[in-house]
C-alpha cells in the first residue's frame, strides 16, 4: 500500500463515482452481443446497457467526469488499471503511465462498460490506502 498522496482526484469523489456505477450497474442484466468480439475493447463495449444515453444515474457521472481535468480523469483510469490487478499495489507510477498513454476519449462510456467498474475503483482506492467507509 502506498502511503503518499498521490491522487489529483479527490477519493470522495471517486467514492461517489462508485457509488453511481454500482447504482447503474444494478438497474438491470448486462448485454451480451452473439458474435465474438474482435478485441477486448468491442467486448467491453458491448457490455453497455442499451438504454444507458438516457439513464440520469450515467449522465449525472458522465457530466460528473466530463468536467474533470486531464490529471484526474489519468487517475481515475489508473486507479481503475491497479485495481483490475495490470499493476502491482506498488507500480502507481506505470499504472498513471499507462492511463495517460490510454485515456478514452469518452471516459464514462469506457469505464462504464465494464460492468465491475466499481470493484475496480474500490480495489485501486484501497491499494493507495483510500476507503469509501470513512
């Protein structure tokens, strides 16, 4: 666990995200599309729910991470990367490397489609010893 303050995002905000993706996720089924997808990302995508532009729970977080700046959308991706376990608790740096390498261009819609986005998002908080209980 790292013990420095490393976050440009404010954790109670990233708890508050969590809070949203387990409430969206919640609403009803995922969507499986027939055909095998041709890459991780088309999966990942297809995991969307398909009324998800209309629902108010995603577009208050899409709003919510669409007036983030670069460095904390970064983060959020990165906490999302430690969290999923690409990166060791210990490699935040490779893990922010990576994110700001990678950044979606539609962040929500990218983060939202994996449907254990929020364990993710725990699990990362967590590895930089943030919790959402405090």
């Amino acid at each position: 666990m790292l013990t420095t303050d490393v976050l440009n995002i404010n954790p109670k905000l990233v708890c508050f995200i969590i809070d949203k993706a387990k409430e969206f996720q919640a609403k009803e089924g995922v969507t499986f599309d027939e055909e095998i997808p041709n890459s991780e990302y088309d999966y990942d995508i297809a995991q969307i729910l398909a009324d998800h532009p209309d629902d108010l729970t995603y577009a208050e977080v899409r709003h919510i991470i669409e007036e983030l700046d670069d460095d904390q959308k970064v983060d959020l991706l990165a906490l999302m990367y430690l969290g999923r376990g690409d990166f060791s608790d210990q490699d935040w740096s490779g893990a922010h490397k990576e994110a700001r390498n990678n950044l979606a261009p539609d962040l929500t819609e990218y983060l939202f489609s994996k449907p254990t986005i929020a364990y993710y998002l725990e699990q990362g908080l967590e590895f930089l010893g943030y919790s959402c209980d405090e």
